[in-house]
C-alpha cells in the first residue's frame, strides 16, 4: 500500500462490495472491456481529428509500454498540466494501464502550484504543453526538477528539447516491448488511480486519493442519473482534469456507455454552438459562469441547438433566473445542476423533480449508501430544515487526505465522516440546498481559491501591513476576489502594482485579485479576528457605486 494513503476500513469495503459497487477491477481492467465492446465506434474527436475505441486503446497500450521503458512503475505519480486535447485522453489510459497515478493538475497552474503538486505527491514526472498562450513550460518545470530530486521524466506536448521526451513521439513510436508486458502488471482496485485537488484552505492544496473501486463507481452512477447511452454526444470544454469532466460522469461516465466525447479548447460561445450543430452535441458540461455567457450571446440563436437533451451545471449555485432563461433557448434540454466535490459525494437533480425543487436545490445523493449529516460546529445534528456543515462518507467518499495525518483528524470525524465546509439545508422533498460555505474560499467560476495562499503572498509586498482576501459578488463569475489591504505608513499600492508583484510569484491567472480596497483598519469580530463577513459586506456595498 502507498505510504500516506487512507484506505477503507474493511468492513465498509466489505459492505459496499456486497451491494454491488466495488467489482474489484482497475481502471484498465474496467476499460478493457470498454475497448473491446465499442472498438469501432468513435470514441473521441479532438478537432479534425477522430479516435475509436480500438485506436484509444492501441495507442494508449503503444504510449503506455513506451512509458513503461522509461521507467515508470505501479503507483509513480505523474503531474500533466495538459489543455483538453486527445492526447490528455492517450495519456490518462495510458498511465492507468501501468498503474500510475496523475495528479489532476491544469494547463493554467504555473511554477508555485506546480512545484506544491510534485513535492506532496513525489512526483516522477511532468507532462506539458511546449506553451499556453505565452507561457513556456520548460524552464518552469527544469527548475522544479532542479528543486525536486524525485522529477527524473520531463513529456512534452511538442518538439523535445534537452532532457525533454516528446509525448506524441511517445505515442505514435512502436513500443519496444509487447502487449505482454502490460498484462503482467498487478494493479490493486483498491490503491489510487488518480489524486485530485481540494481547495486548499490553509494555502496548501491537499491531495484527493481517488482508488479504482470507488473511481469506477462514482462515474457508472453519474452516467445512469445523466441518463447516458450509446448515442450521447458530450461536448468537453472545461478542464479537462478536474472532477466533473474527468469522471462526473465525464469522459470516463461517457465512455463507459460506448458514448462519444467531443474536446474544445476554449469556451468562447460562438465555436462551442458550431460544434452542438456539427456533433450533434446531446450532452453540455458547463459552470454557471459560462452557462450566463452562452444565453446571453447574440450567436445562440444562429444555431440548430436541438440535439441538446441535457446541461449539467456544478461548481457554484445556479440562480432560478438563469436556469429559466436556458430553456427558452435550448428547448429539448433538461437543465440539471448538481453539488459535486473532488472528495467524493455527488448530488443530482432528477428529471421528474417538482418545479420548484429544480429551481431551489442542488439535487440529493447519487446513492443509497451516500451517508450525509447536518451538523453544527460540536458534531451534533442539526433539526430538519436547518443549515448545518455537511458531513459525509460514503462508497466514493475519501477517508482522508494523502499523507496529511494532522488535517485528517481534523477534517473527519471518528466514526470516517468528512467535514465539507460546506453549509447546507434540506428541502422538504429531501434534496439538499447549499446555504454558503464555513471553508475560506473565493469560488471564481467554479475555480476554488484559498484566501490564505493569496494572503500570504501579498504580506511579502513592502508596502503591506495586513491583508484580508474576501469574495466579491459578480453577475459573470459568481465571485471575484478583493484584496482588502491595510498599508505600512507612508506607503501606498495600487491594483496594477499588486497584480505584478504577485505575477513574479508565479500563480496561476485565476487566483490574482480583481479589486483592491485600502483600509486603515480592518473590522474585528466579537473574538477579536478579523472579521471577512463584515469586509464583504463592505466591498458589496461598494460595488454599485463603482460601476
């Protein structure tokens, strides 16, 4: 077993077996059937480029063999920073077929979170575009290699340079070794087959072990509640690794049905319509950040959007307003949000639901063995209808953070449940309604940013005395951050000379402040903390008169 990792207790393992949720299979092996079953029909379409089943698997099994010579083994973990491209799909099967472990990191992370993602997990090694936009990636990834005595593999989507391995060379060269060799590997369905990502309230983001029972699971139930077949269509434009593309039910949930994934780059409306005309997309992933700017682009009524039966939306509260406006325009589509989180437990709205219970909640667990509790801040129940901290465990809830024993006693309570942060109520219909958050957290878009990571950059700045980041309200993102700062004496900051201060800092893009207050002191809450909710109250107010 991995060192660091929180397995199951056994008799819940042994539970969730019994009802049929673990099979005890790996990825691969759960795939493998996949491949077989739909090998000629098309499983992915990046652009002008088309893969069936069969062409994933056999370049997956040529890229894995390949990787295998390099000299990864079972249980190595690899970090890409890969956009939505095939080849992220090429290489994820790939490392599940020699049991290694990616670390769901993004194409917008940068040097800082990158370097995190490497020294918590020991990873072996990097996968990443030759560029993003104008970033170049070696010589991020060299210096953390320099820093980090367990990087010794350094794949490049693009032209090798030194010390660099071309990931596509990887993928198209014939494998020295036969098929063989990948049959020989053990891979335990009870070991992780991917980390995902928390938040990371105290600055650090944690590692989420994701093992191939619960993994595997979670996306077979997802596609059933999606109501995913054969002929489904999904149309990929977030990114691509986290929770819910990946496997909510994601590219795993749509696979396994012999369904076809369509990969988009960007999210600009005009080219994701082009594309549900062309694909005829039935399927549409989206946060209801973008949700809003696709139903307020002047293109949405220059399309054929019919083939659309389903918009699933997560990642932050949809409000009612703009769930009824998508209907209007996308007429043959059920809208249907859902409360999901990279720790596990998921919730669906359900075709059939009530009017108003689609309108107000964000749906109720995926499973009869979902175990949720309300609870206050002493670990009691709170009465029906109530808010209280959602508390959860479950067959595909996580049973602690990876090597992180400390913040595990913390964060579950004795008897596995974990401790969300997130305040919710339950409906009367039993769906569950989130009520706000106790976690630290700005929620940009769906992208969740720890005030303390940004805080403790800006209080190296000369100029800053104290600091306190708080979201902001904003009709696009749902929240924008604000860096409420109190100056040295005789200092002064503005935003622009904030934001690059921290861009020498090296974070990603979607962490930088949007709006700077300048205070000569901060409000204190009765126990002389700061007090956020008062700050954010302050800067709401203050947004009319700014626009």
């Amino acid at each position: 077993m991995l060192e660091g990792f929180v397995p199951f207790p056994p008799e819940f393992a042994q539970r969730y077996r019994e009802r049929g949720y673990w099979q005890d299979r790996s990825l691969a092996q759960e795939f493998s059937v996949v491949f077989e079953r739909f090998a000629e029909r098309v499983a992915l379409v990046d652009g002008e480029r088309s893969y069936t089943y069969a062409e994933v698997d056999r370049l997956s099994d040529n890229l894995a063999l390949n990787l295998l010579d390099l000299g990864l083994r079972p249980l190595d973990r690899v970090v890409p920073t890969l956009p939505n491209v095939a080849e992220f799909v090429l290489l994820y099967f790939a490392l599940q077929k020699i049991g290694c472990i990616p670390i769901a990191a993004l194409v917008t992370h940068r040097y800082q979170e990158i370097r995190q993602f490497v020294a918590l997990s020991q990873a072996r090694a990097c996968v990443y575009p030759a560029k993003s936009g104008d970033f170049r990636f070696a010589p991020v990834i060299e210096r953390i290699q320099a820093e980090q005595p367990s990087l010794t593999l350094r794949l490049v989507l693009g032209e090798a340079g030194p010390g660099e391995h071309s990931l596509q060379a990887l993928i198209e060269r014939p494998a020295r070794q036969s098929r063989a060799a990948l049959d020989a590997i053990r891979i335990e369905p009870t070991d992780p087959c991917i980390f995902q990502l928390s938040g990371g309230t105290t600055g650090i983001p944690k590692l989420i072990p994701r093992t191939n029972n619960d993994y595997a699971y979670n996306s077979k139930v997802a596609a059933d509640v999606a109501q995913v077949d054969a002929d489904s269509v999904l149309l990929l434009v977030l990114p691509i690794a986290h929770n819910l593309p990946l496997a909510c039910p994601g590219i795993q949930g749509f696979m396994v049905r012999g369904a076809k994934v369509v990969l988009h780059a960007n999210t600009r409306p005009a080219e994701m319509f082009a594309l549900i005309q062309k694909h005829r997309v039935t399927h549409l992933k989206v946060v209801p950040a973008l949700l809003i700017r696709l139903i307020n682009d002047p293109a949405v009524r220059d399309f054929d959007l019919g083939s659309i039966r389903q918009i699933q939306s997560g990642g932050q509260r949809m409000q009612p307003e703009v769930r009824l406006r998508t209907r209007e325009l996308f007429t043959s589509a059920f809208v249907q949000e859902n409360f999901g989180m990279s720790e596990g437990l998921l919730m669906f709205v359900r075709h059939g639901d009530p009017e108003e219970v689609q309108l107000e909640t964000c749906g109720r667990p995926v499973c009869a063995d979902d175990e949720v509790r309300l609870i206050d801040d002493e670990g009691r129940e709170v009465p029906d209808g109530e808010v209280g901290e959602l508390a959860c465990r479950g067959p595909y809830t996580l049973r602690g953070y990876f090597g992180v024993p400390e913040y595990n006693a913390r964060q579950f309570t004795p008897d596995g449940f974990y401790r969300s942060g997130d305040l919710m109520r339950r409906h009367p219909s039993g769906n569950y309604i989130v009520e706000g958050r106790k976690k630290d957290l700005i929620n940009r878009g769906g992208e969740k940013i720890s005030a303390e990571e940004v805080e403790n950059l800006i209080l190296m700045h000369p100029a800053v005395q104290n600091v306190a980041c708080v979201p902001m309200p904003d009709a696009a993102m749902g929240e924008k951050m604000c860096a409420c700062v109190v100056l040295k004496p005789g200092r002064a900051l503005t935003l622009a000379e904030l934001v690059a201060f921290l861009h020498t800092h090296e974070i990603a893009k979607f962490k930088l402040p949007e709006r700077l207050e300048l205070l000569p002191d901060f409000p204190v809450s009765t126990f002389g903390k700061v007090s956020k909710k008062a700050l954010g109250e302050m800067v709401a107010a203050r947004l009319p008169a700014a626009a």
